[in-house]
C-alpha cells in the first residue's frame, strides 16, 4: 500500500498552486502591505501538555491586513526549533528501508478553521514531533519526547501567484513543556466510492479494505452507503479506473433480509432494486485487477441499517437501548444520552454483528470502547473515516 504523503510548509502548497494558476482570476492584492498577522499565545502554553490525551488544542490568529475583506487559508506549522530549523541534517531509514530528510517543520492538519480559531488534534501534533524527531514508525520509537514546542501560523490567499504574493508567516509562540506519545499517520487505505442516484453520482471513500480479513486471495471491503435507485461501485472517478456493476440475474434478497450480488467488471448494469436507505456494505473481490469487461470478479452483500444504539458501561452494555435517531439526512445520526469514560460504542440494528469503536476521527469495525464524556452524541457515515463528536 503506498504510504500517506503530507505535503510540508506552506512553500509546497503555494507550489502546488502554480500549476493550476490562472493570473487574471487571481485577486488583485497590494503586496507592499504589512499583512500585521498574529498568532495568540493560548492559556495553555505555559502548562504542561500531555498529548496522548487526544483532545484538541485551539489557536487563535488575528486576520492578516491584506487591505481587503477577505478570508485567507490558515495553516498551523510546529517545530523543535525556534528558528524553525531541522534537529539534525542526517537522514534515517524507516522499518520499510524508505529515507527520509528530517524536516524542521511540520505542518499540521487542521480539523477547523473558522472566524480565525485553528482546531489541531493533539495526535496530529505527537505524530509531528516524531517525524520532527526523525521517527516515523514504532519500531524506532524509543520514548516520549517531553520539552518545548514551537508554533507559528501561515495564511495565504487564492492559488499560484496570488498564493506566492499573499503568503504571510506570524510570529513563534512556546508551548513550554508538552509531552508526545507514539503517535504516527495512519498508511494510506485503498477505499472504493459508492456512485449512485443517492449521491448524485459523486466519487467519496465509503468502503475501506479491511486489511484483517483480507488476504493473497480476496481483497475485503467494508463500509456505508445510502442507496436510492441505481448505483455502481468504483474504485476512483470514471476516467481509467475500475467500476464493477450488477450481474444479468440483479440483486438477491436473502432469507435474512440482507441483499447480495455478483460483482461485474466494467458491466454496463448499474445495482438496482434496494429499499432506499442505509446499508452496511461488505465487497468481496477475488480479482481486482481483472480488467475483462463483464468479467465476475466478487461478490457483495448489503446490510439495512435500520437502527444504531449506543450501548456501554452506563446502560448495562444494552445493544437495544439508547437508540440514535437520523439528523437530517441517512449518513447522520445523534442522541441525547449521559455516556462516561467507562466506555461505550454505536451498535447497528440492535447486535454487536456491525458495530464501531476506537478513536472518534476514525471509527473502525469491533473497535476499542470510546472513552469520551458527554450528552450530546452526533455519528456521521458519509465517507470514511467515521467518525463522531461528543459535547
């Protein structure tokens, strides 16, 4: 599987810009102005930080003087340098035998952004002082680094040169004493997109290769989708990659309730017949790169969703209690219920068969409990990753 590449420092996204640049669409900016950008120093920065909590931390930035109203990008770049400078020049191998240059920066994922409030995971930033560190996986890892850590933000506008003449870097805060843990991006996961009248034909990643189940012989699948109408399964846009449609015979509705198909290569029959609604989907391939037309390369069964609980340790583990209701649309759901630390999980149609744990940002099958407090709980299955919030 190819590994997930994040793009460093802002240079490399102004670069990206530039060839898709079209100057005359680009916004006219007086580039001699003093953009006066500046990055708060939060109330936390003088405590002590212990990352492998996994909440988030928030900085906040006054808006760049561009001499207009408009909102720029924001960025959020960390370093264990003050100057922003590598700890060392010498470049280390990873387990895979892969090199890498250590960086001096590293750039941040921002889960937010809005009205100038930067939202960083704190497993983002521990992921960032490893490779900051020169460590890029857990067999390298050799303890928590505990020190200072530097922050500055960055704020561009538009693209190509508009990017290049509006980028701005604010000043450096400290956090004085933060303490990271082994924390490291998650490998790139090959996801299929699930096209169809319910979503306007549009490509997302709403099933994800279940590397466990999978093996030399049969790549496993596993995800969500709404469906109502017609739909296909892709593995990309339409443009060179692989579609697989339905078989001659249509879709079969078992003595279970669940729904079950053939999968066919390139066919030109798209999946039809299904209740409209949510379903758990599991699509098993036995010849992915089968690139035959009308070729059956799998097989492929779909689930209702008809209901999603949220069992834990303060209902008794209840798979039938707590039930969560769709909030405005099939992807969706929230309940109002006083879950605990103790642990809980969402639970589909009343049975522990399909359920999801583990980190909020991204829920995976049979995953550990969730550990978070709250009354407000909020699930969305629009693409992967799942995830949820809780208030």
């Amino acid at each position: 599987m190819k590994k997930l590449s994040y793009i460093l420092g802002l240079s490399a996204l102004v670069l990206t810009g530039m060839t898709a640049c079209n100057p005359d669409k680009d916004p006219k900016i007086n580039t001699s102005t003093d953009f006066d950008f500046v990055l708060n120093t939060p109330q936390l920065a003088s405590q002590f930080i212990d990352l492998s909590t996994n909440g988030n931390i928030q900085f906040t930035v006054s808006q760049p003087n561009y001499g207009v109203t408009v909102v720029p990008t924001y960025g959020v770049e960390i370093s264990l340098k003050p100057d922003f400078t590598a700890i060392t020049t010498e470049p280390v191998i990873d387990e895979e035998g892969e090199t890498h240059i250590v960086p001096g920066i590293y750039a941040l994922n921002l889960d937010s952004q809005l009205q100038g409030i930067l939202v960083a995971k704190m497993s983002d930033i521990a992921a960032g002082i490893n490779e900051l560190n020169g460590v890029y996986d857990e067999s390298s890892y050799t303890g928590d680094y505990i020190g200072p850590l530097y922050v500055r933000a960055t704020a561009y506008l538009g693209s190509g040169t508009a990017a290049i003449n509006t980028a701005t870097v604010s000043n450096v805060i400290t956090l004085s004493q933060v303490q990271g843990y082994a924390s490291f991006p998650a490998g790139e996961k090959m996801t299929l997109s699930v096209p169809g009248g319910a979503n306007g034909w549009n490509h997302l990643p709403q099933l994800v290769l279940d590397e466990d189940k999978s093996d030399d012989n049969t790549m496993v699948f596993r995800g969500f989708a709404v469906v109502d109408g017609e739909f296909k399964f892709t593995d990309g846009d339409w443009d060179g990659s692989g579609n697989w449609g339905a078989p001659d015979a249509g879709v079969t509705e078992n003595a279970d309730g669940t729904f079950s198909a053939t999968l066919i290569q390139n066919s030109q029959s798209n999946f039809s017949g299904l209740p409209a609604g949510l379903y758990y989907i599991l699509a098993e391939i036995t010849d992915y790169s089968n690139g035959n037309d009308n070729a059956e390369v799998g097989h492929v069964t779909m689930t209702a969703i008809t209901a999603i609980t949220l069992p834990g340790d303060y209902n008794g583990w209840d798979v039938n209690s707590n039930a969560l209701a769709k909030d405005g649309n099939d992807y969706t759901w929230s309940g109002s219920y006083n879950v605990t630390s103790a642990g809980w999980k969402f639970a589909m149609n009343n049975a522990w068969d399909i359920n999801l744990g583990g980190d909020p940002e991204d829920l995976w099958f049979d995953g550990a409990n969730i550990t978070l407090e709250g009354s407000t709980i909020t699930l969305n299955l629009e693409q992967y990753p799942w995830t949820c919030t809780v208030q």
